[in-house]
C-alpha cells in the first residue's frame, strides 16, 4: 500500500453511475479513508472510485492506495466483485454486472463455459477438465454468498431482457424487482414491453386498491401485507417455499433492519 497522488491516477470508463458522495466524504474527513483504492501497476484506477471522488471534493492530493500487478481482464473482473458485494445497486444492475463477470471469467477459464463443453463433446460436469476450476455460477455464488440458482436468474435477467426494454425498466419501482424482471425475462422478446407495461399498472395499483385476505402476498411485486401495509421482501427473496408467517416477519426486518423481534 502506497500514498499515491490523485492526479496520477488514471481513471477509464466506469462500470456504475456515480452516486451521491457527500456522506462518503463526511465519513472520510471524520474516521480517515478506512479501505484503500486498487490500483494496477500503470496507475488504472481498478476500484474505489466514489473514495477518489471523495477525497478530491475534500481538496486531498493523495490517497492510499494498494497497487496490483494484473491484465485487463482481472482488474475488470476485481472492479466488478467490488461493485456486486454493494447494497446500492438495483436488481437489474446487479444482474448485468454478473452477465459481464461470466463473461470475463470464462475468457480467462474457457474450460468451464458451455460452449467448449459442447464442442469438446464432454459430459457438462464430470469431465476432467472442470475437475480443478469451479464453474462460474459456483465461483460466483462463493464470491458474492448467493445460492447457485440466484447466479443463474441473474444471469437469464440480463441475457434475455432486451436493450430497449431494460431501458424502458430503468428508473422505475421494476429495476430493483427480481421476480418482475424474471417474469420479463422468461416472456418472448416480442411480449416484453406488453409484460411491463403490465407490471408497471400493477405496481401503480397496488397502494391503493383495497386490502383483503385474497392480496396478503403479491408474488409478482414481492410485497406481503403487514398491519394493513404493504411491505417489500429482499430481492432474492424464496417466496415459493416460505410459509407465509415467516415472510411476514422477514418483510418487517427488511423495512425494519434494526427491530427486534422476540
């Protein structure tokens, strides 16, 4: 780790927008820079980029910084595994970070990506070859302590969505829906803006229409109904295989995080 001056610091294009850095930078001039920034051995700015930022609205010159010695293709796999383990990125997002870090990881492990599978003509998980490298969806359920089959939607989300209807699901309540985008993903390209036009009347609605027994749990929105309120459950949330009881007191500590329930 080394003190390096900010304005040596090289930094290419960003893999998320920049977020408000004012708490940041509050909490930097109060406890000190607590984590570094990664660096690569030319000076790139591998991750920490909102620290940087913050540091230059304090008006410091230099900064901590551990400097790695790594390609391309690591520094940006590194930079996404900061990005993925943040609590401030939507679900879409998220999903798209994946989708790139799959591709990354099978350009450095290409004995683990489907297609040479298929093209080597090898059973899909008993050959020799994936034997001493995780698969992806294993490597990165590790990495972020999601389960493999979370990976996996993720990675449907981002790979079946279109371009123009992730734009059209961008800024709205649906972004950071994981079931809703699942529902999108699994729907033909050609239906997908029809299914969220649907979801988006259904998210609209949902606040106002009248509460009763029959709408207790909206599988769709993720929503489950607390002292006449609708509440959200986390993203990954297992609705299918939780009784109800449980997702109640689940949603209470999502909204909730500090309360404590006896």
């Amino acid at each position: 780790m080394q003190l390096i001056d900010i304005d040596k610091i090289i930094i290419k294009n960003r893999k998320r927008s920049t977020q408000d850095i004012s708490e940041l930078a509050e909490s930097i001039k109060k406890l000190t820079l607590l984590n570094p920034i990664t660096i690569n051995k030319d000076m790139t700015l591998i991750a920490g980029y909102h620290r940087l930022l913050a540091c230059k609205k304090l008006g410091r010159n230099q900064i901590s910084a551990i400097i790695i010695d790594v390609d391309e293709i690591t520094a940006e796999l590194v930079e996404i595994d900061e990005n993925i383990i943040r609590k401030d990125l939507t679900a879409l997002e998220r999903a798209e970070q994946l989708k790139r870090r799959k591709e990354l990881y099978e350009q450095l492990n290409p004995e683990c990506s489907a297609d040479y599978i298929k093209t080597q003509n090898l059973p899909k998980r008993n050959n020799f070859a994936l034997a001493e490298t995780k698969s992806f969806t294993e490597d990165a359920a590790q990495k972020t302590g999601k389960s493999q089959r979370s990976i996996q939607q993720d990675i449907q989300i981002a790979s079946n969505i279109s371009g123009e209807v992730k734009q059209e699901i961008k800024g709205t309540g649906l972004e950071d829906k994981k079931t809703a985008l699942l529902k999108i993903a699994k729907a033909p390209v050609e239906k997908q803006s029809e299914v969220v036009e649907q979801l988006k009347l259904g998210e609209a609605s949902i606040q106002s229409r009248e509460l009763n027994p029959a709408y207790k749990v909206d599988f769709i929105l993720r929503k489950v109904v607390v002292d006449d309120a609708w509440l959200d459950l986390p993203p990954d949330y297992n609705m299918d295989e939780t009784p109800y009881a449980k997702m109640h007191w689940d949603a209470i500590l999502h909204s909730k995080p500090n309360v404590n329930i006896r």
